[in-house]
C-alpha cells in the first residue's frame, strides 16, 4: 500500500507566495509518490472569520488554489472538512483522550493568553473553543484519514506532535495500534519564505505577496521589498539578501550564478534587483493566475470537484470512526 501524505490550509486571507512555495508546491510534489489527501481547513477558518461572505468565498479562493498550482483532482483527494463529518465525530471520541494542560500548551492559545497579559486583560479575552480546543479538530482531521506524512511549516510541528500524542493514548489505551501515528514532513530548504521585510513571509506580519495578484499588484508590491541603504556601485552580498533569496525560488541555476555575479561585482542597484525578481516571479506565476482566473470564473464546477472529493474521502473516515467505536465498546 502507498504511504499517505495529507495536509490542510484553513480559509483565513488570501494565499500569499510562502503559502505557496512553502505548503502548496512540497505537497503536491509528495503528491507524486504518496496516496494525497488534501483539504480546505475551513471549520478552523470559523475560530477567525466571522463573515460569512468573506469565509465563503475564501473556501472556493483557497480550493481553486490548490487546483491552479497543479492538483490533479482525479489523482489526489480534494475536499472541504466541513464536507466530512466523521472528522467531527472523532474530534469528540479523541477529545476523551486529550489532557486539558495539553490544550494549556499549544503555542497559538499560549500566544492568546499572552497578550491579554501583556495588555493587563483578562486572560480569556477573546479565546473561543474553538482556539482552545484547535489541536484536537487538527489531529482529528490527520488521523481519521490514516495519515503517514504531514507536510507542514515549522509553525505546525507542534500540531503534529500533539496528533502523535493523542493518537499514542488511544493505542497505549487499547494496546493495539487502532490509530496511525502521523509524522511532520518539513521541506527544510521551503521551510521559510521570506517577505517584504525580510522576515517569514506570514499574513499576520502583514508582508506578503498574494499568489493571485495582477502583474500590475505584483510589481508594485515587489518593488516595496525592504532593502538596506547600499548604493548602486556597492557589491552586494546575495546570499544575505531576501530579495536573492525570492529569487532562486524562481529562477535556474544558470540564472541564479548570473545575477548573483552581478550583486557581488557592484553596479547593480537593488531596483534593478527587484526587477530581476519581478520578472521570474510573473514568469512562474502568470500560468497559474491565469488557470486560478478560470477556475474561480466557474464556482459550481469547483463546488462540485470538492463534493467528489468529499465523496471519495468520506468512507476511509468513516472506516477509522469504525475500528474506534468497536475500540472503545461503542459499536455502531
Ligand atoms: N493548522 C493548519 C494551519 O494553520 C491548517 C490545518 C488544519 C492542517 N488541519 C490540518 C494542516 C491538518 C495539516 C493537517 O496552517
């Protein structure tokens, strides 16, 4: 049997080129040699968005992303997890096996709390449930599919560790292996992309290059890139640049020994650089703007794609709610 590689993007904002270059583009490569499961988080996406508009239409945003980067949905699972509701059945069997100060943990509730520390609130102040509780609907959402490899950002390994903790106790508890353990799977060299300003790039730094931007959008934004206050016949270091560093993402080797070359001997200003990078980054992205275009054109036909996706991923959730229930003593 393959080995199964799944992972999720919850529906908050638009994608950016790290949600890209750093979950998208490694996915679909594992895509090649490993049975695919991947989804749109988008009851995670409920913890934040609160308009129903705007969660709406990011679901399709997100799921006609994943299909212009290249998803072959014939090939790989593609779905809503709300589509799936075993996933929430099992979510309320593990939460049996999950200890509070695990939850106390997680780094995003810990980041929660916090705040309103710092801010001198009380500490609770606008954590729902669902934020508490996020890491038991994740390792739900993992395990239900029988899940071997994860292939997530850094930010994520913990989640992942928590699944693997939450699924030992069940065994542990049984002793048989009822679940599947999940491992991380990080791309080290894809693990961060840098943004504007040269740290990760992340919707919350606010320093993103959206994915699906016009030409126009792209350049203007590029052109924004944070750069030091070297003059135009100053050498330039490369490979202490994030503006190099966007680069090799998109370009050959041949380009990259070039330009890298032409930073070192001085001469180049870091609005030529920019324009270097400007033009592979649309270079890469026009093709994928434009199927993204055509797809988002046709939501009933894309709806459709993640009811056959949901249609397909349904009984293997359901086979691992099964050999839970009769675990546990509550046959169906
Ligand atoms: N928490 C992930 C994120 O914010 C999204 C996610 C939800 C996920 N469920 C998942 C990722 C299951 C991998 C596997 O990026």
């Amino acid at each position: 049997m393959r080995k199964v590689s799944l992972t999720g993007i919850k529906p908050t904002g638009s994608l950016h080129i790290g949600n890209y270059l750093g979950a998208i583009k490694p996915a679909l490569e594992l895509a090649k040699e490993f049975d695919a499961r991947y989804f749109i988080a988008d009851y995670h996406g409920l913890n934040t968005i609160k308009d129903p508009k705007e969660l709406n239409f990011t679901i399709r945003h997100v799921a006609a992303g994943w299909l212009a980067a290249g998803l072959d949905p014939e090939r790989v699972l593609l779905y809503r997890q709300s589509s799936i509701p075993e996933i929430f059945e099992l979510t309320v069997m593990l939460m049996a096996f999950t200890s509070k100060g695990l939850m106390n943990r997680a780094h995003a509730y810990k980041a929660a709390v916090q705040v309103n520390a710092d801010k001198g609130d009380d500490l609770d102040a606008g954590v729902n449930m669902g934020l508490f509780t996020y890491p038991v609907l994740m390792a739900a959402d993992i395990i239900a599919f029988d899940s071997d490899v994860v292939p997530v950002g850094q930010d994520q390994v913990q989640h992942i560790e928590m699944a693997q903790d939450i699924a030992g106790a069940v065994n542990a508890n049984y002793k048989k292996p009822v679940l599947k353990v999940p491992k991380a799977a990080i791309q080290d060299s894809v693990a961060t992309v840098a943004g504007l300003d040269g740290r990760k790039m992340s919707k919350s730094y606010n320093n993103a290059i959206e994915l699906f931007c016009s030409e126009a959008v792209l350049q203007k934004t590029i052109m924004r890139m944070v750069t030091n206050s070297q003059g135009v016949e100053e050498p330039k270091d490369p490979d202490s640049s994030h503006i190099f560093s966007l680069y090799k993402f998109f370009a050959d080797q041949g380009e990259q020994d070039a330009l890298a070359a032409r930073y070192r001997a001085g001469g180049m200003g870091w609005g030529v650089a920019k324009e270097e990078l400007f033009r592979v980054t649309n270079r890469a992205l026009s093709p994928m703007r434009e199927r993204y275009e055509a797809i988002i054109a046709d939501i009933p036909a894309l709806d459709k794609i993640l009811e056959q996706g949901a249609e397909k991923a349904r009984p293997i959730a359901a086979a691992t709610i099964k050999r839970l229930r009769k675990a546990c003593g509550i046959d169906s």
